[in-house]
C-alpha cells in the first residue's frame, strides 16, 4: 500500500467517523428535543380533549337539568295560581272547562298531569300520547308514588319543589311535582300538582339536535348493557361523575349517570365525541416530526460537507508538501535501485526534512556506488579467475542444482550456457537409462553435503570419477571431484564440482598401455627372437590344428573329444600369448576358451555353440595374422614358418673351424681317428645344440612376473644352475610341462599371505627352480614352500572322481597317493582362474616328459610345508 | 583398549587381529556374525568396531543399525568391497563412522585404524 493510498484511507476514515459520531450526537439531541416537544404536546392535546369530552358531557347533562327545569317552570305557572288552589277543593267546572282541556293540555307538551289533594286523591289526572295526540291512561306503575307524604306528595313548604327522573318501566319519566298554593305563593298546601314527560326517542332527539352530540341512554335496570357501559358504570364515583374513554381514532365517548329522584342512579347516558383535537393533534406531531427530520438532514449535511472540505483541505496539503514529493523520492530512487545506476541522485526542493531524506539517500548512493564499483572489480577478478582455471567449476546448491556462477571451461565441457538452476544430474545427462547412476550420485553428493564424516572419506565413495559425456557433437572423458563449501553455520553446505577434462590423459594412456604391450612385445622378441619365432610357430600349429577340429564339430555328441581338444590349444595359445604381452590375443582366446569350457559342460552341444566357435576361432586366427605381420616388420623374415633356429657365437664356430683345419691324421689309426673325429664333431654339433638353461627355459620364467601381478601374492622367485646346458629340443620341450608346474606352484601351492601369517609362515613365498646335470642326464627341480599335498585329501578327490576304486584306495602308500595327481581327469584345483586355467593336468605333464623326452617325473611333498617336484630326462634326445 | 573385529571368515578375523596387535591394541574381541557384533557391543565398550559388510545371519549394515539404534556411538568402520560402495554411502547415514575396501593393504588398514583408535 502507497503512502498516498494509507494517508488517503487514514484521513477517509478519521471522516466518516467523525460524520458518524457527530450524526449520533446531534440525531441524539435533535430527535430527543423534539420528541420532548412532541409527548408534551400530545399530553396537552389530550388533556384539553378530556376537559372538552367532560364539557360535552355536562352540556348534555345541562340539557337535561333545563328540559326538566323547563318542566319545572311549567309546573309552577300552574301550581302556583288561586284557580287551581281553588279547584282543588271545589272542582269546579268552570277551572276544568277552562284550563282542562284537551287542547290547553296537548300545548304544554307534556305526557302526564296529575292533581293530588293532600288526602291522595287524584282529584284530576290525565296522560297524552303526545305523537298522536291522545289522551291514554296514566300509567299503573305511577300508582306507587301517589301516596299521601310520598315522594311525590310531600312538600314541607310553599316553595317546596320535587323533580327529576323516576325509571318506569315503559320509559324514564321527567317529573315534577309542586305544592298547589296561592298566586301570592302562600298556603296552606291543598295537593301536589303532578307534571311528567316522558323522556323518550323523541326527547333524546331533541337534546342531541341542542348539544350536537350523539347521545345514547341505557337503563341501567336494563337487562343487557354493553360492555363498555358496565364498565364505565363500576367507575363511576362521587369525585368522578363524568368518564372519558377514546373508543378509536375517531370517536371519543363521555359517560355519566342520571338518578331517579331517590337519587339512585337510573340512566347512564354516552355521549359520542369526534376527536378532533386528537387529529389535530396527531397532525402536530406528524409536522413536527417531519421538521425534526429536515433539520436533522440538513445539519448532516451540513456536517458532511464541512468533513469533505477539512478532508480535501488536509489532503491536498499532505499531497502537495509530502506525498507528491516522497513519491517522487521513492520513484527516482526505485528506478536507480533497478538500473543499478548508482551515479544518479535523486533530489528534493525546499528545505525540510524530506530534503534532508534527500541528501541522506544521494550519500547512501554515494558509497553504495564506491562499493557497487569494487564489488565489480572483484566479481570481474573473481571471474576472470574462474575462467582462466582450466577446471570446469561450478557450486551447486542444496538440492545440488547448479548455481549462476561458473567458469567459462564448465559451459565449454558440458556444451551448454544455460547452467544455472539446472539439476546437476540432468546437465550431466543421467536421467532416462542412466537415472539410477544420477540417483547414486544424488546420495553421494548428499552425504557429502551433510558432513557426517571428514571429507576425504566421502571422496573415496564417488560413484563417478570419471564420465563419458557427449555434447553438441564432441565426446570427452570427464573427471568428476566434488568439495565441501561450508557456508557458515546457518545456511547449508554447498558443493564444488570440478570437472577436468581427461580425454587427452585418458587417449595418452591408452596409449602408453598400448605402447608397453608394444614394448613387451618388442622386449620379448628382442631378448629371444627365436622364443618368440618358436612361440609363432607353435601358435601357427596350433591354430592350424583346431580350425580342422572345428571344421569338424556338429551338434552331436561325437563332437565333445573334439572341444575338449580345441578348448586345450586355445588354453595354450592363452597362456603363451600372456607371456609375450599380446594382450589381445590373449584375451580373444580366453574369451573363446570360457564358451568353450561351457560347451563341453553342456549336456547337449548346440548347433549356434558349434557356430559361434568357428566365428570366434576366425577372429582369433586374424588377431594372429596380425601379430604375425608386425612381428615379420621387426624380425624381417618367415617368423612363423617353423623350424628351429639357433644362434651360435661366430667365435665358437670360428674356434671349431680352426681346431677342425688343425686335425692331422696317423696312417694306421686311420679309422679309429676317423671315428674319433666323428664322435668329436657330433659332440661339437651336439654342443652347438646346447644353450644355457636360463635362456632355454626362458618361455617357462616369463609367465612369472605376469603371473604374480595377477596373483598379488608377493613370492621370491630363485633359480639355480641358470648355466647348466641343456639341448635346445629337450628345454623346449620341458618348457611346456615347467610353465604349467610353475603356474600351479604360484596359484595353488603358494597361500594367499592372509593365510600365511595365519600359518606361521613369512608373508612372501618362495618357489625354487634348479636345473643341473647328471651323468648324461638333465635333472629339474621346482619346489615351493606353499601349502602342500594331503595324500588324504588327493584319495579323497580321486575316489570322488572315481579314478580310484576304494580297494585300489586302501593299498595305496602316502607316497603313491602322491602320483594320484598324474593320472588322467585328476586336477586338485577346486577354483578355476585365468592362471591355472580349467583342468589342463598333469596327465599331460607327465604324458610329455615320458613319451616325448623318455624321462621321468617325480613328486615329494608335505602338508603345509611344500611340494617339490623332480624331472629327469635325457640330455639329449638322440641317441647318438 | 578393546576392539572388535566382525567378520564370517576366520582368516580374515586373524589377520585383522595381527595386525591390530602389531598397533599395540592389547584386546581384540572377534564375532562372526552381525547378530553377535550386536550383542557383544552392547556388553562390552569397544575403542572401535570393524564390521564386515556381507555376513550370514545378520547384515553388517543390520548390524550397525542395530547398534546405532540402541544409543551406542562407538566409531564403526565398515568393511566393504567395491561393489558395495553406494551401499557405503547409505551406511554413513545410518551412522557408519568410515569404511575400508577389500582387499586392502596393511598400511591402509593402520592408517585407518589409528585415525579411529586415536593412536
């Protein structure tokens, strides 16, 4: 909300409340005053209504009073006169022909005339029907009245005068009665002069025609009054002889009471009243309402209006010397925040606190600018770092997604700009296929992350140190590290990934890999180029040899001698090609050697095994070509034609050159130096076959080196009588059965160094090899310290293999249970590896030192101290 | 100073103990199972627990859970192969305090043994 919007809300609600409040209080005073004004009014008209109602009322009480004082009068011009004084005594005629006459009677308008002497006789008395102009009969119930010193009757004096009401039953009766005494108004009092009139429709008409009042009368013997009349007649008291009631809005009604002349109470008498006073009354107070509410209107009005224009008044001068100013503050100062252009300053006229804001903010702006500068300055430095660090580097945040900042090599590596905010695993590319490694490397990162331990440990536990990673059409080798960057304790750790990279490093060790095959390869050919002719050949052999097995495999179980034959030159190429660093080799022919193994393990040999074995044994006759045409480059001959070759020092041969020029010859001994000579030369050719052990068995002591590497068993290697000659044929051929004694002493006879401290032994084995001569023969020895042969266990394994039938089993000495391990189908190898290979056993060891050297082999061992293994075979393989 | 070596095989237990002793660790206890390394930390206070990761009747990682759970903050290194190195990461959570990859040397071994044992 804008100060504009708050300063305009605030003062708008101070407003309306003040125009409320003010409307409360003076509806409060305006309404109340005239409410007053109002109820005393009303009081008034009311009160001056009763006093009229009552008036009313009187009047036709009055009205009343006179008809019968009327009456009264009537009764007085005849009562009071000598002639009737005189009648009354005498009855004369002349009085009754006179006075007493129909018609004098009928104009006195009145019902009943009575002449009563003082005895009670009735000395004249008639009654009119006054409509019709009858005389009719006075009625009975007047009877009761007539009576000497009666009501009627009894006057104590001249002046005496009764008159009122008597409640006969036809209707009320106005009546007066006066004592009959001389014109001088002196008695003594001869009777009562009776006048009555009745007080009836007519009469009634006639009061209200007087008083303008509609009068009604009701008997009060009556047998049914309305309610109201009842109720009026119950109230009725001396003090209050005269009720009002406001019967509506309209009509008011007046009651009172009239007594007979016993001063009971006989008629009640109501008068209906128009209200005109409560109407005018009622109209007062509307008018005055109406008045209260125009001056209420106007003095809200009156209040609004002064509000608006205090109001317009304290706004137009909040806007014109605060708002409109501070929002012209705010705005310039917003626009420099958002450019970031903090050369700008922002200004304010005249000379008050907001100019003094002002000043304060262009001097913020001032050393915001000085700063803003050197963090430029060093966020410009701090990229250039980055950038010129040939590292890809990038921090990732807390749910390791990349953040702004990284350097140039990062965009480079990883092809993309558009880094910042992206999942790291998502611009490394694993996600679909490769999600579970973007998964593992999320926990990593995590547990980076959450320092649980020092981060060296963590590093160790990198799931991917290096990555192979395609973008926009270049793919390089990546390594992946990932540091801590600990951001104060309350805010969490971000990463570093530094990403370098190492597809040069890894293209250069691929080729120095490459180039130490090539150089073992090279160093194997130049140390014995003929090891290396002679390994050609043999392999050339070989090759030739099991193409034409293969040639004749088919799915049928004729074929199973066959591949357990290819499967024992493919498993001689293996090795050989090992220990002349052909890696490739090497590893086509283990290959070919695993599915062979399975194929000979099979219960049937399938027809896509058979082919598949063909296929493979192409490629591996190729990867041989190959080899073959390098090494021809190198040796510059037929390498692999076959055929030995040796090499004799030109001095040796020039030796015997001389020595044989030199011979002279005695007649007589001629044959016997001839063949003497002969027998020289063969031991000199024969000796020209000879080469020194070392360099003889030189293709069994190559697989060593390999061979421990492979192994990780640390094992002294010593080898005795290294000089002694042996006939090049012969040490070739021993060679064959050395390696495989070799290889087994290393991988089976030699524990691991666990078991060896465990044994008591020293951690390094040893394995020694001794070669010498011996009356014509050349004598072998391979013996290692390993753990030895259980004759136990070797009849255990034979009777299990079922080369040994038990009777067999029990004859056999320990040391006979030794040889065991010559016999065909024996191998105590329980585990298979790629040294030892998969049964190739000394059956043919044994097989190739007695059929091809007409020698012998023998075996001498004991359980954990070593096996010791002792070949003699003929120094040379001619007899001569 | 008393450590304990878990391991099923018992080769692997004795080597460990050799070299350990070589260290001048004067105790070393040995279990050949998860279930035993737990019982026997609960009875005994260890300077340091090795725990192999791929036992018969109980789980290193099992093993060091259980031991995590009941309170117990002796450092425990996991004895681990390659194969097992996310697995690793997973053990660390749960409270593993470091790790050793099979086959290891000696040397790697006493560095890590005394970085815990504080020698």
């Amino acid at each position: 909300m804008t100060l504009r919007t708050k300063t305009f809300a605030v003062i708008g609600s101070a407003l309306i409340a003040l125009v409320v409040i003010l409307y409360g209080i003076s509806q409060s005073v305006v309404q109340g005053g005239f409410r007053k004004v109002e109820t005393d009014l009303a009081a008034g008209f009311a009160q001056i209504e009763n006093r009229d109602a009552d008036r009313n009322v009187q009047r036709v009480v009055d009205a009343l009073g006179f008809r019968i004082e009327n009456l009264s009068l009537k009764a007085a011009d005849w009562s009071q006169w000598d002639d009737t004084y005189k009648f009354i005594v005498d009855d004369n005629k002349a009085y009754r022909e006179s006075n007493l006459t129909k018609d004098a009677l009928s104009a006195l308008k009145i019902n009943l005339i009575l002449l009563v002497d003082t005895s009670g006789k009735v000395v004249f008395g008639t009654a009119f029907d006054l409509e019709n102009g009858t005389e009719v009969a006075v009625p009975q119930s007047l009877k009761a009245y007539l009576a000497p010193q009666s009501l009627l009757t009894k006057h104590s004096s001249p002046e005496s005068v009764v008159e009122g009401l008597l409640l006969l039953p036809e209707n009320p009766l106005m009546i007066v009665s006066r004592p009959i005494v001389t014109s001088e108004a002196a008695g003594p009092i001869r009777g009562s002069l009776i006048f009555g009139r009745f007080l009836d429709d007519a009469e009634f008409e006639r009061l209200s025609t007087i008083t303008h009042l509609s009068i009604q009368r009701h008997r009060v013997d009556a047998a049914s009054t309305p309610a109201d009349v009842r109720g009026a007649l119950d109230e009725f008291s001396p003090r209050k002889p005269i009720l009002v009631r406001a019967l509506n809005t309209d009509t008011m009604a007046g009651y009172t009471t009239v007594s007979d002349l016993a001063r009971k109470p006989a008629l009640v008498l109501r008068v209906d009243i128009p209200r005109e006073i409560h109407r005018q009354s009622v109209a007062t107070q509307e008018a005055i309402r109406s008045r209260g509410r125009v001056v209420l209107a106007s003095l809200v009005g009156s209040i609004c209006a002064a509000g608006l224009v205090l109001g317009g008044l304290i706004l137009w001068i909040l806007e014109s010397s605060v708002l409109s100013r501070v929002a012209r503050l705010s705005t310039k100062a917003v626009h420099i925040g958002a450019s970031e252009d903090f050369a700008g300053r922002v200004s304010a006229e005249g000379k008050d606190e907001i100019s003094t804001l002002a000043g304060s903010i262009n001097t913020m702006l001032e050393a915001l600018g000085a700063s803003h500068g050197i963090i430029r300055e060093r966020n410009a430095e701090v990229s250039l770092l980055m950038d010129t660090v040939p590292a890809g580097l990038l921090s990732l945040d807390e749910e390791f997604r990349v953040n702004p900042e990284h350097s140039r090599a990062a965009a480079e590596m990883l092809g993309t700009d558009a880094l910042r905010g992206r999942a790291f695993t998502e611009v490394l590319g694993l996600t679909g296929e490769r999600e579970d490694k973007g998964t593992e490397l999320v926990e990593f990162l995590d547990l980076l992350r959450l320092e649980l331990v020092p981060e060296e440990t963590v590093a160790g536990l990198n799931p991917l140190e290096e990555l192979h990673f395609e973008a926009g059409g270049a793919a390089r080798w990546l390594r992946l590290r990932y540091f801590l960057i600990r951001r104060g304790s309350d805010l969490p750790n971000h990463i570093l990934a530094v990403l370098e990279d190492i597809t040069e490093e890894k293209r250069l060790a691929a080729q120095v890999a490459t180039s130490q095959r090539e150089n073992l390869q090279l160093r194997a050919i130049a140390e014995d180029p003929d090891l290396f002719r002679e390994f050609l050949s043999e392999t050339r052999r070989i090759l030739t040899e099991v193409e034409g097995l293969a040639a004749r495999l088919d799915a049928t179980e004729a074929s199973r001698p066959l591949v357990a034959e290819i499967f024992r030159g493919v498993h001689t190429i293996k090795g050989v090609a090992g220990s002349f660093g052909l890696g490739d080799l090497s590893a086509l022919a283990s290959e070919l050697e695993t599915s062979l193994d399975h194929l000979r393990k099979a219960d049937e040999i399938p027809q896509d095994g058979v082919d598949q074995t063909r296929t493979s044994l192409a490629h591996l006759s190729d990867a041989f070509s190959e080899v073959v045409e390098g090494a021809k480059k190198l040796l510059g001959d037929d390498v692999a034609g076959g055929g030995l070759f040796l090499r004799i020092s030109s001095e040796e041969l020039l030796r015997h050159m001389v020595e044989i020029r030199s011979l002279t010859l005695d007649d007589g001994v001629k044959e016997a130096v001839l063949s003497r000579i002969k027998e020289e030369v063969l031991r000199r050719l024969r000796a020209l076959r000879e080469v020194p052990a070392r360099r003889g068995l030189a293709r069994s002591l190559k697989i060593l080196p390999g061979l421990l590497e492979r192994l990780g068993k640390p094992v002294a290697f010593r080898f005795e009588g290294e000089d002694t000659p042996v006939d090049c044929d012969v040490v070739q051929e021993l060679n064959t059965s050395l390696i495989h004694l070799i290889r087994n002493a290393v991988d089976h006879g030699i524990e691991p160094a666990d078991e060896r401290v465990e044994a008591g032994k020293p951690e390094e084995g040893a394995v020694s090899l001794a070669v010498s001569r011996q009356d014509g023969d050349v004598v072998v020895t391979l013996a290692d310290d390993g753990r030895g042969l259980d004759p136990q266990k070797l009849k255990a394994a034979a009777l299990r293999k079922g080369i040994l039938d038990p009777a067999e089993c029990g004859r056999l000495s320990a040391e006979e249970a030794l040889g065991l391990i010559f016999r065909p189908g024996f191998s105590t190898a329980e585990q298979v590896t790629d040294v030892s290979g998969r049964g190739v056993g000394m059956d043919a060891v044994l097989d190739s030192i007695r059929q091809k050297l007409g020698g012998d082999i023998r075996v001498a061992s004991s359980p954990g101290e070593g096996t010791r293994f002792t070949i003699t075979v003929p120094a040379s393989l001619q007899t001569g | 100073m008393k450590v304990l070596v878990v391991d099923d095989s018992m080769t692997m237990r004795k080597v460990v103990a050799t070299y350990l002793q070589g260290m001048g660790v004067s105790e070393v206890d040995q279990a050949e199972n998860g279930a035993q390394a737990v019982e026997m930390a609960a009875k005994t206070e260890y300077a340091c627990i090795f725990l192999d990761w791929n036992m018969p009747v109980l789980l290193g990682i099992d093993a060091l859970r259980a031991i995590r759970a009941s309170g117990n903050q002796v450092p425990v290194v996991m004895v681990t192969t390659e194969t097992e190195k996310r697995s690793v990461v997973q053990a660390i959570k749960d409270g593993a305090s470091d790790y050793l990859m099979k086959p290891f040397q000696k040397d790697a071994f006493v560095e890590r043994a005394r970085r815990h044992l504080k020698l």
